[in-house]
C-alpha cells in the first residue's frame, strides 16, 4: 500500500515538472522576438539619440524581457527542477 501512495506522488510530480517545463517553453518562445527586437534597439548606436524618458522605458521592459527570459530557460534546462520566479503567460502579457 505504501510503495502505491510513493509511485503515486513521483507521478504526480513528475507531471508538475513536465507541466512547468513547457509552461516556462512557451514564455520563452513567446518573449523571443521582443526581446531580440528590443536588444538590437538598444544596443543600435543611434539609441543614445531618443528622448530620456523612451530610453529608460525601452531599457526596463528590456531588462524585464531578459529577466523572464533567463528564468525560464533556466526552468527549461534544468526539466522544471528549478525554484526560480516563473510568471505566468497572462502576467508576460502585461509586460
């Protein structure tokens, strides 16, 4: 009965990390083309041209990009084990 209880919960949780994986897959494949779009933006010598105020917009949804990003590769590459922070797709909607 014991060792029934035992497979039960490695199937359970091993269910949860294959359901993080690809949850955290699907927000890097989402994010991708932003954050390539925004790190050539920025990294573009002329960027130093725009207003202050688009600057620091343009750089923190970057840097808000690339944090989510990382994250999830992370979560990607290590088949869900990993403890980091992992936003939801509704939350990268409103990044």
């Amino acid at each position: 009965m014991q060792q029934k209880v035992t497979e039960q919960r490695e199937r359970e949780a091993a269910k949860m990390l294959d359901a993080r994986t690809k949850d955290a897959q699907k927000i890097v494949t989402k994010i991708q083309a932003t954050k390539m779009g925004l790190d050539n933006l920025v990294s573009r010598v002329d960027f130093a041209t725009l207003p202050d105020s688009v600057r620091t917009q343009l750089l923190h949804l970057f840097q808000k990009l690339e944090g989510i990003h990382d994250s999830c590769t992370i979560i990607v590459q290590t088949e869900g084990s990993d403890e980091g922070e992992m936003l939801s797709m509704q939350d990268t909607i409103h990044t």
